[in-house]
C-alpha cells in the first residue's frame, strides 16, 4: 500500500524504485529465515526418522523452495 500510495501521489520515480528494491529484500530476507527454520526443524527430523524416503522427499522440497528464492 505504501509504495502505491507513492505512485499515486506523484512520487519521483527512483525513490519509488528505491522502496521496491528495499521490500524485495526484506521479502527475501524472510524467505531465507523461513528456509533455515525449515531445515532446521523438518529436514533435521526427516533424516533422524531413519525413513531414507521422507528424508529424501523434504530435501527435494527444501531444494524447490531454494529455487523458487533464487529465480525469484
């Protein structure tokens, strides 16, 4: 909303760059913050279960995840 807010009041056009640069970033910051929590938690888990399948399906999905952050 803020960032539309600068639009539609005429903001110069680099600050409103400026401030996408700004939350893409922080979106990412917290995009890698929920990834290492995730393995962490889910990953770490998976592999103690001993069950070799569900460890290799949730490195598959954290391996996903990684690519939808770093194609983003």
């Amino acid at each position: 909303r803020g960032i539309a807010g600068m639009v539609e009041s005429g903001a110069y056009c680099i600050d409103v760059l400026t401030q996408i640069s700004a939350v893409t970033k922080a979106i990412q910051s917290v995009g890698i913050g929920l990834l290492e929590e995730h393995v962490n938690h889910c990953e770490i888990e998976a592999a103690r279960s001993g069950d070799d399948d569900a460890a290799r399906e949730t490195v598959a999905e954290a391996t996903r995840a990684i690519e939808r952050l770093v194609t983003s």
